[in-house]
C-alpha cells in the first residue's frame, strides 16, 4: 500500500525562520503486508484502512515541532509498523521549499523486528 505526495504542513528544521512557521513537506508512504487474504475476501480486516494511517500521520506531522525530517521519518514508521499486518516501511519526506536549487529529501527503510 503506498500513499503518494502526502502534503502537510508542519513546524520543521534547525534554523530561527524555520521555528516560526509551517512548512510544506511532501510525504510517500509505503507498506509491505500480503495483500492477497484482502484482495480474496475482499474484508478490510486482512489490509491497513489508510484513510486512518493518513490521519494519523497528518496529525503527528502538524502537531510536533520536530528539528530534523529525519525525526518525523522515524515517528512516521512507527505509525505505520504499529499496524500488525504491515511488515516493511518505506518512508521519504520532502521539504520542498528549503533549498533554493533542489528538494531535501530524506529516506528510511524499517522492518517490523522479529
């Protein structure tokens, strides 16, 4: 399951401008879990209800004040390995306004631990 350009905004970064107001970040989510019992049954119970993985998400995202993308990048993967089925994490955040010549961009991989 992937959600793509998640867009929120948040209070994020090291510098004095950046503490005091939101910025844009684009967020893409990905999930590893077998999909095939939902995809057979057709019951939410055997996939993630990603409307509630977004809310929550969005909610961390707009009410932390985290310095560091790669902070969110973490809290982000708990969100989402907190689902039992979900067994592999993929997680980038962009912080599209940042830089003048290119997007910042970080990228974490997580597995649920044995």
């Amino acid at each position: 399951i992937i959600l793509n350009n998640l867009t929120v905004e948040a209070v994020i970064g090291t510098l004095p401008q950046e503490r005091q107001q939101q910025q844009k970040l684009i967020l893409n989510i990905e999930m590893e879990l077998d999909l095939q019992p939902a995809g057979e049954s057709d019951d939410l119970q055997y996939s993630v209800n990603y409307q509630e993985i977004e809310e929550r998400i969005i909610h961390l995202a707009q009410s932390s004040q985290f310095f560091l993308l790669e902070k969110l990048a973490e809290e982000t993967a708990k969100i989402c390995l907190s689902y039992p089925l979900v067994q592999v994490t993929t997680i980038s955040i962009a912080k599209p306004a940042a830089l003048c010549h290119s997007t910042p961009t970080v990228k974490i991989i997580r597995r649920r631990k044995a």
